[in-house]
C-alpha cells in the first residue's frame, strides 16, 4: 500500500472521497489498514474476476451489471422512451425497480419536477413501491382531475416494471390502476412491460397493444439502475443517458485501474474502512447527503447495502448474522434531529456525508446585507450548506466518531452515474470481505414465499 493521502480523486466524473476523520478513530488507523492489505487484495481481484467473467462464489446465475455497455435491451429501452407520446408516466415497481429510477429523477431532474414548466418530458409518477390505498387513491384523482380539464385526450402511460412480472406490489397496482383509470372520460390509458417475455405482465401489455421491454439479464433489482430499468424513465424524462452511463464506466475503469492500490481506490478503501469499523462494533451506518435532490440517494443506497450484506451464512455455510445497517439523514435537517445520538449515543456509528461543490447559477441563494443577519449578510445558501457540513464533521470527529465525505464536482448526470456505479463498487467489495454472496437474497424470498401461501 503506497502512502495514503487525506482524499482520493476521480477526475472522470468528478467524484472525491474524503476520508481523514475516518482513521485514527476507534481504532482504525493505518496501521489496521495495512494489517488488512491481503485481504483487500483479495477483494480487489473478485471484482476484477466478476467483471471479467460475470460470475462469483456462491451464486449460480450471471453477474453482469458493472458492465455498463449498450445491449439489446438497453435500446429496445431508449427506443421506446424516444416514441413515447403522453403527458403523464407512471413507473410502477418495488425496490431496485424503483428506487433507481427515483434516483435518477430527484437527483438531475428534481423532486418537483412534474410541476415544472421547462420538463424535458411527460410527468414521472412513482406506483407500486409500497401498498397504500389513500396514495393510489390520491394518484388515480390527480389524473382524472388532469383528464377533466384537458383539452385533448389526457394520455397515461403505465409501466410496470418486475423481473418476474409476479411482485405481489407491482402486478396488484398495476391491475387496479387499469381498473380505476380505463373508461375515463378524457383519459387515453396505455400499459408497456418490463419484465420477462412470458410474464402475465408481458400478456397484459400485449393485450392492449402495449410495449414489452426486456429484464436486463444477470442483474438483480437493487443493481440494475444503470439498465434499462432505471434509463427508461430516465430517457423518457431528458436525463442525458449518454453522459450517465460514461460516468459510471470511467469510475468503474478507474477502480479496475487501481486495483488493491487503497491510494487510488476510493471505493476498496471505503468498503475496507466501513469493514474494520464494523468489526469494532460500529455497524449502524449513516448515509447523510446535504441535498434535498440526493435524500433518494441514502434510501437507495439503503437497500444496496441491507440486502445484499445482510446475510445468515458465509460462503462455506459457517453461521455469520453479519450487515451494517444503514441509516438515512439528510443535512443539514437531521443534524437538528438525528446528530445530537450521532455525537453523544452509542459508539456503534459511522457517518458518511455526500454534498456537491458547485450547485450551479442559483439567483435566489445569497442572504442579503441587512444589519439583523450581520452573521449571515453576504453568504450563499450554498456555501452555509457546506459549512453546516463540515462543522458536522469535525464535531463528531472531536467526539472520537468517525466520518468520511464524498463530494460531487457538480450535480449533472456524468457525475450522478460515477457515484452510483462508485456505490454499488463499495457494496460488491465489502461483501467480498466479509466473504458473502452479495448478489441473493434469501430472506426477501421468505416473507415473499409466506404472502404467496396466504393469498
């Protein structure tokens, strides 16, 4: 391992891990670093496998999503985003199938971008990630308010999205929106299919005339929103999907690049701290964006790293109950809520903070020079946001907590792609050192299995 710096630098896509306040805390230093090189070596060489291969220990089924390349169903994807006529789209689907997508809207286009006048699209409604009637209910009147006062057919395009076309969430939401929004007066309703081509959504779709878009292949749910799962919505939408997946590939090459080298990998060295960390008892992990556009970021990236390390067994079958178990804040709102545990609870915590340099033009953003707010007089929203940030920090590095940072260049959709792919990178290691499958979910399979009986 060469010398570490205080941070490491992805200039592709813009991406620096800032990592300081997270060694020589707890006792984790460099010195545990070191000690743990081999076993990150380890790690950095599945990763380079499993991109060659598409295959890792433990599972039977192709992996394939650090791939990041143009397939078939990619742009049998784009083609249909690029025909798609209507003035509402509702994405229906249940964790990797809609979390990814709600990334990619909030982060490059906003969370209020249907009420935008300048969209680069149709609105973007979100369906079917949980099963609350009062929320379908409420969607189902927003449209047919919009049909009422439409001048010409308000057109709705539904698409359900679901590997197996069988989630209880996505088939259930999907049927009854057809139900409740079919024979509206106004309202023109189409249904297009991700999912596998034998499906009963694939059949629903065929039957009204609608699109069946392929499952990417070898890619599980909470990996799969650089496929056509998550770029659908996102072409349809405006995002630059060109640009999105060249950050994802410069970040992957890069790490590919650096190999074991913890000096140039920020992502081996993020997964490996967190690791060590974990192994000293801090294993409720925080993930604090300091931005209302990247809160979807930290619920995504939930359910990344909860699925896919929380595990009963390692790979030899030894009995491990091992997982961090993340945590979503969002500053500076949860440092008047959630911070005061952070800094005064329990030792059992890590806090990793994600901001963005240069936020843009944003001509409402300086305080103005007014006696009243001579603290304030002169500074942008922006520059307190990171002040707030980095005072956190340094506060719950003073307490002995530890914390690390990534920081975004800027919000755009080179920079959005390489932080995901960074993300899913960190994931992919840490399982490798914990020596787990990182790509089943046997526990999901459970509760899904029980709800089949009862039904």
């Amino acid at each position: 391992m060469t010398q570490l710096p205080d941070s490491i630098r992805l200039d592709g896509p813009g991406i620096e891990y800032r990592f300081a306040r997270s060694l020589g805390v707890g006792g984790v230093g460099r010195a545990e670093l070191l000690a743990a090189q081999p076993l990150a070596t380890r790690a950095a060489d599945a990763f380079a496998a499993l991109l060659e291969s598409g295959t890792t220990v433990g599972l039977d089924e192709p992996v394939w999503w650090p791939r990041f390349e143009d397939t078939p169903a990619s742009a049998a994807a784009l083609a249909w985003a690029g025909e798609l006529e209507a003035e509402a789209l509702i994405s229906i689907g249940i964790g990797g199938s809609y979390l990814g997508n709600r990334v990619l809207r909030d982060a490059l286009l906003g969370p209020h971008y249907n009420a935008r006048g300048d969209r680069g699209g149709p609105e973007l409604w979100f369906a079917g990630y949980h099963l609350d009637p009062l929320e379908l209910r409420d969607l189902v009147a927003r449209l047919r308010a919009r049909a009422r006062t439409a001048a010409d057919p308000f057109r709705v395009e539904l698409l359900a999205i679901s590997k197996s076309g069988t989630t209880t969430e996505t088939l259930a939401t999907t049927l009854a929106l057809l139900e409740a929004l079919e024979g509206t007066p106004g309202l023109k309703v189409g249904l297009s299919a991700l999912t596998a081509p034998t499906s009963v959504l694939a059949e629903l779709a065929a039957a009204r005339g609608g699109s069946h878009l392929p499952f990417p292949e070898g890619i599980g749910g909470r990996w799969c929103v650089l496929t056509p799962v998550g770029l659908s919505t996102a072409a349809a939408t405006g995002v630059d999907v060109a640009a999105l997946l060249a950050g994802a590939r410069e970040t992957r090459d890069a790490l590919i690049a650096a190999g074991n080298d913890l000096a140039r990998n920020p992502a081996l060295l993020y997964a490996l701290l967190h690791h060590l960390h974990g192994k000293a008892g801090r294993t409720q992990a925080v993930f604090m964006p300091y931005g209302e556009r990247l809160r979807c970021v930290a619920e995504w990236y939930v359910q990344l790293l909860a699925e896919s390390l929380g595990k009963e067994h390692d790979r030899a079958g030894g009995t491990v109950h091992c997982g961090r178990t993340p945590i979503v804040a969002v500053g500076s709102t949860d440092m008047h809520a959630q911070t005061q545990l952070h800094q005064a609870g329990p030792q059992d915590k890590t806090v990793t903070t994600l901001d963005v340099r240069d936020w843009g033009e944003v001509t409402v953003d300086r305080v103005p020079q007014l006696a009243e707010a001579k603290r304030l007089a002169g500074h942008t929203i922006a520059a307190l946001n990171t002040l707030a940030r980095e005072a956190n920090e340094e506060a719950l590095f003073g307490a002995g907590r530890p914390s690390d940072a990534f920081v975004l260049d800027r919000l755009d959709a080179r920079a959005v792609g390489g932080l995901l792919a960074l993300l899913m990178a960190t994931v992919a290691y840490e399982g490798e050192l914990l020596d787990v499958c990182a790509y089943d979910q046997p526990g999901v399979e459970a509760y899904k299995a029980i709800m089949r009986a009862r039904l």
